[in-house]
C-alpha cells in the first residue's frame, strides 16, 4: 500500500466509527427498547420528584440533601447522554451504527466525566457524613454553604478536565481499527483503537493517572470515612449509633451499586471483552441501567425525610 492510500485509509478510521453493539440486540430490539425506556423514564420521573422534593422543601436545604440532589443530577445527565440516542436507533436501526469522531468522543467524554463525578460526590458525602458524626462540634464551621459549593464544583470540575485530556489523547492519536463493540462510546474503546506507539502509551499513563484520581482516592477516602464513623459508633449509645448509621446506609448502598458496576466493567476489559462481544454489551447495559435505576430508589426508600415529602407530595396531587 502507498503512503498516499494509507493516509487516506487513516483518514477515514478517525472520522468515523461503528458502533457493533446494537448488532448483538438485534434479534430482540424491540424488547430491549422497552426496558430502556422504561429505564430512562423511571429516572426521569422519580429523580425529578426527588429533586424538586429536595428544592422546594426549606428543611431540606442542608448540606447532605443537597450533595444528593447533586449525584441524582449527576446520574440523570448521565442518563440522558446515553438513553435518547440509544433509544433512536434500537427503534430505526438494526445493524451497526456510524458515528462520527468528534460526536464518539464527545459522548465518552461526558459520560466517563459523569461516572467520574458520581466517585467524587461520593467521597464528599462520605466528607459531610465524617464531620457531622466524628466532629459533630465543627459541622458548622467546616461544612458551610461555601465549602459545600467549593466541593460541588470540585467534584465536577476535576473530572472533566482529567477525563477532558484523556478523551482528547484517544482521539487525536492515529487509529488503525474502526469497530467498537459496545452501545455507546467510552474513552477505553477509543484507546483500544490506537496504532499503537509512543502516543498511546502516553494516553495510557494519563488514564491510569486520571482514574486514581478521580475514582481510586475518593473511593478510599469514602471507605476511610465510613470504617471512622463505624469505629466512632461502637463507643457510643445505641441510639446515637443507629441514627448516625441510618443516615449513612443510603449513601453506602450507592457507593457499592458504582463500585461493583466499575468492578464489572474492569472485569470484562481485563477478559479482553473486544474477543467477546456479547459480554462486552451486557456490561455496558448493566453500567447504564443498573445505577439510573436504583439511585432514586435507595435514596427515595431509605431516607425518611425525603421519603416522607414525597408521600405528601404525591397525596395531595391524588386528592387534588
């Protein structure tokens, strides 16, 4: 091949790809479109309700209310930067799916930056929860309205530029392959795409360095967080304990729903998932729909004061 064919072949893989996973659903797309929807407008509905709970309501306005109303929009945008598309084509299409470059990384930069944020709110949910119950004498001082509005921006401004960079590596490097073998794009496929060479080991060092960062850290500070207020509630009463590790559970249910769907993801790349396309799909399903699903349900069962707006709220609609 000449140098001439082989820049235009180049040319062509990185102004487009092809999305194979909506081939592997095919046979039953139209069940698949079903549960999608359903998903996505289950998270609509019940995070909204949520979040309008959480705004409307004065005695809401605190500190660990707002950091759940901010991961309910985290995972919401999440949602919808996966969900509308996704819904398009398993109604209009049947095969693979041509997606442009930019389009394709522009779809992972927001979603790994969103599944980045969700690590990061974690951790400051965990931060909220240390202070109130292990130095209960300096909440005030150390959570405040500004701290809580430094931590929101925080958690969404570092990962969007760690993952920004990453995402912008993947796409300028020279790819020599086309396919990915999943519903959506994520900033691991366009890596894996790569020719390979100094420019990828690079990217591959950004994305290591990146994902402590923003995942391994703030999932260890929120381990260290829960295991101090553990320790701090054995020496206490036992109401103290339990009230305390009432308000806990819901946020640690989350943490495990994001840790063991990362887990799952990790796992398939780690078995090569590219060699197995099935696997590879199920996994993205599994990371779009499990945590759009069960967020609201955990915070909208477990945590007594929003629980009991929400039956308010819903009463009086019914009888008006």
């Amino acid at each position: 091949m000449t140098a001439e064919a082989l820049n235009g072949s180049l040319l062509v893989v990185q102004t487009s790809l092809t999305l194979d996973g909506l081939r592997q659903l095919s046979d039953h797309r139209f069940l698949f479109f079903f549960l999608f929807l359903s998903a996505y407008v289950f998270a609509l509905c019940s995070d909204g309700l949520v979040l309008v709970v959480i705004c409307t309501r004065h005695s809401l306005h605190k500190p660990m209310y707002v950091f759940v109303a901010a991961l309910l929009l985290n995972s919401l945008l999440g949602g919808s930067a996966i969900y509308p598309r996704l819904l398009w084509e398993l109604l209009w299409e049947s095969g693979s799916v041509l997606v442009v470059l930019s389009a394709c990384a522009c779809q992972a930069w927001v979603v790994y930056t969103l599944g980045a944020s969700a690590f990061m709110l974690l951790a400051a949910m965990a931060f909220d929860r240390y202070v109130a119950i292990c130095r209960p004498m300096r909440y005030a001082a150390v959570v405040s309205p500004r701290a809580v509005a430094a931590l929101l921006v925080f958690c969404w401004l570092l990962p969007a530029a760690m993952v920004g960079g990453t995402t912008l590596l993947a796409a300028r490097q020279p790819l020599c392959r086309a396919n990915v073998n999943r519903l959506y794009c994520d900033v691991y496929s366009l890596s894996r795409l790569s020719c390979g060479g100094s420019a990828a080991q690079l990217n591959e060092v950004f994305a290591l360095f990146s994902s402590v960062a923003t995942v391994l850290m703030p999932s260890t500070f929120v381990l260290f967080s829960y295991s101090s207020i553990l320790y701090v509630c054995l020496w206490r009463t036992r109401s103290f304990s339990g009230k305390a590790l009432r308000t806990c559970v819901p946020h640690l249910l989350v943490f495990l729903v994001y840790s063991a769907c990362t887990a799952v993801e990790l796992l398939q790349r780690r078995l090569q998932g590219a060699y197995q396309p099935a696997f590879s799909v199920l996994t993205s399903v599994l990371v779009v729909v499990v945590p759009t699903v069960l967020n609201p349900v955990v915070y909208g069962l477990n945590m007594s004061a929003i629980t009991g707006y929400v039956r308010r709220l819903l009463g009086s609609r019914r009888t008006d």
